[in-house]
C-alpha cells in the first residue's frame, strides 16, 4: 500500500492537467499513487506520467464534489491529498516532505501547509499570517482557514466523515475540513505545499461560498447563544471585506 495517494479531478482541461501532470512528475519516484477522475466531455487521452504509478477513472460529469468523491472512494493510500487539474505542488520536494512528515507523525489524522495564491494574472497574493487555534475559537467564520489544497488526511477519517457532502455548491471542502477540526487536532507544517490560481468555482461564485460557509459551521458547529452572535458577526465582516475587495478589484481592471 502507497503511503498517499494524489487525486486530480479533471474536466475539460487538458492543459490544467499536464501541468498538474508535470508538477508531480518532478516530485521523483516517491512512495505514492495518482488516482485521476476525469468528467470530461470527450475523455482525455494524452495523460502522461512517469514518476508514478497511476490509473485514470472515467465518471459523467455531476460536478466536482462527485468527482472528489470519486478519487476518495479510489484511494488505495493510507492518506489522501487532493490536487486538482491546474493546481501544482510548490516545488520539486514538495512530497519528499509530506511523506517524511507523515512517517514523523504516526496515527495522525491531518495535517495542512500554507498555500501559495496568485491571481489570474500569475501575480502572487500577499496572504495574511494566521493562528489555527484562534480562528478554530471563532468556528473560521473570518475567512482564514486550511485550504484544502494544503490539507493531508487519512483516508479512512474523511470516508468515515462522509467525504465531501454533494448538497454544496462550492463549499463542501470547506465543510469537510470544519468536521476534520472537530474529529482531531492537525499538525501545521510551516511550509508552502501548492500553488492555486484564483479563479475557480469558490472564487467566481463568493456570495454563494459565503452562504455556504456560514451554513456549513451552522451544521458542524451547531452554534447557538454568544457563539452565535459571534459568529454572525464575523460572517457579517467577512462579507463586507470580501465585497470591498472585488470592488475594488473592479475599477482597477
């Protein structure tokens, strides 16, 4: 059995494919799989990988939490990590170091890294540092939180959470990684482990993330009393400041 398995969901994109493709062949012959699902219209038939043992899934197009899904109930890895079409690890040692931190840490559960964003434009965007154990207190209702492009979990945790709940639109990572805060503490490595061009479903579609986030700490936190206000609150700000920031963002363009 593999020590990780990479799932790469994929549709209609070719070309986020053989980057992400090639991102994991620079990481070396390392203990790992990459499990591929692929929704596309017309089946990708130019994947190539070298480093890697992989297979390729085929699944009708029903959106990308199926899709994830999919990979999950795919794994054949202890711990799962999943990498969409179009995003990269960091560097080239990228999964040296998550399996060397996966060997430190025996029976964890999950872990995450930072995440380096850029924009559409390939420019980087300055992310604000952050403290776990406080945003976890304010249920991450101020929009500071591990993305799951920086999340390794076991793979049987996530199977017995339910994987990613397909009554979300945009937000079931999110979700998932709320009922991962609940099931265990993580370890946080202090180090970049993807990089993510801005630019998908959560960010073109942000009031309905929005909405979502809030439903989701609503389900998993179960939050009632000050703890609500609170929540409200930061939901509320987090709004604002987003809104403010497309606007922004707006005239400039």
């Amino acid at each position: 059995m593999p020590g990780l398995s990479i799932v790469t969901v994929v549709k209609d994109d070719p070309a986020g494919l053989q980057r992400t493709m090639a991102s994991i062949d620079d990481q070396g012959d390392l203990d790992a799989e990459v499990v591929i699902i692929d929704s596309s219209a017309n089946a990708l038939e130019d994947v190539t990988l070298t480093s890697l043992p992989w297979r390729i899934e085929r699944q009708s197009p029903r959106g990308i939490y199926p899709a994830m899904n999919a990979g999950l109930e795919n794994a054949g890895a202890q711990y799962v990590y999943f990498l969409n079409a179009g995003d990269t690890f960091s560097g080239r040692d990228t999964l040296k170091h998550i399996l060397s931190g996966l060997h430190d840490a025996p029976g964890l559960s999950w872990a995450f890294g930072t995440v380096e964003f850029f924009d559409r434009s390939g420019n980087p965007l300055a992310e604000p540092s952050w403290s776990y154990e406080f945003e976890r207190r304010r249920l991450f209702a101020r929009g500071l939180f591990p993305a799951h492009q920086g999340v390794v979990a076991r793979t049987d945790v996530l199977r017995e959470l339910g994987g990613f709940d397909e009554s979300y639109t945009v937000a079931a990572d999110y979700k998932l990684m709320l009922q991962l805060s609940i099931c265990a503490a993580p370890i946080r490595w202090d180090w970049p482990i993807a990089r993510f061009q801005q630019g998908g479903t959560s960010t073109q579609r942000w009031w309905t993330a929005i909405r979502e986030f809030h439903r989701a700490r609503s389900e998993v936190f179960q939050v009632a009393g000050q703890r609500r206000v609170v929540e409200s609150l930061d939901t509320a700000r987090h709004s604002a400041r987003s809104f403010a920031a497309r606007a922004i963002g707006s005239i400039r363009r």
